[in-house]
C-alpha cells in the first residue's frame, strides 16, 4: 500500500516539476541559485518535511521510551498480582484444611451471625 502512495507522490511532484519548468533565480545570503520554479517549490517542500521531522523526532523517542517503561513496570506488576493470587490460594487452602481437621476433632469453629 505504502509502494503504491509513494509512487502516485513522486508521479505527481515529476508532473508538478514538469509543468513549471520557468527558469527562476533564488539568493540566499551571498548564494545564488538558478533552477526551474518546479524543482525550487519541490525542494522547499521536502526541506520543510525535513525539518518537522527532526523537531517531532524528540518527543516521538522519548514517548516510546515512556510506553516501553510502562508496559516493563505493568508486566511486573501482574507478575506480583500473579504471586499474590498464589499465596492467597494457598492460605484459603490451608484454612479450608484446618476448618475440616477441626470440625473432625469436634472443635467449634468461628460461628456466623446466627450462632451456628
């Protein structure tokens, strides 16, 4: 898909390039350059593209430097919720064993509401 959009642009700026072929002078501090009004406007445009890339740049790095460090600090996370759900399955575990071993020596165990 990229190939295609990427070869219907540069088919384009060749058009644009082609149909404004008048020769035009541009002067730049003590420069001076003389090329086709297309070819300027052209380079122009990709300068600028350029230009807010290297600005955008920055802050695209350090965005994915902060997702990387979120999604390391979240997988640590449900690492420790994983271990908790381990402890707490075998406190639950030996709770119902000792509720049973206790209900077997006829020891009252914790009553509820009702007294029972």
């Amino acid at each position: 898909m990229w190939v295609i959009i990427s070869l219907v642009l540069a088919a384009v700026a060749v058009l644009f390039a082609v149909q404004n072929n008048t020769m035009t002078s541009v002067h730049f501090f003590s420069w001076t350059f003389a090329q086709s009004q297309g070819v300027i406007l052209l380079c122009g445009f990709v300068a600028g593209f350029i230009a807010s890339v290297l600005i955008y740049l920055p802050t695209h790095i350090r965005n994915k430097l902060k997702i990387r460090r979120h999604e390391r600090r979240l997988s640590d996370l449900e690492g420790q919720l994983s271990e908790e759900r381990g402890k707490r399955e075998y406190i639950e575990k030996e709770h119902a064993a000792a509720l049973r071993i206790q209900k077997n020596n006829g020891v009252a165990g914790p009553k509820d509401e009702n007294g029972q």
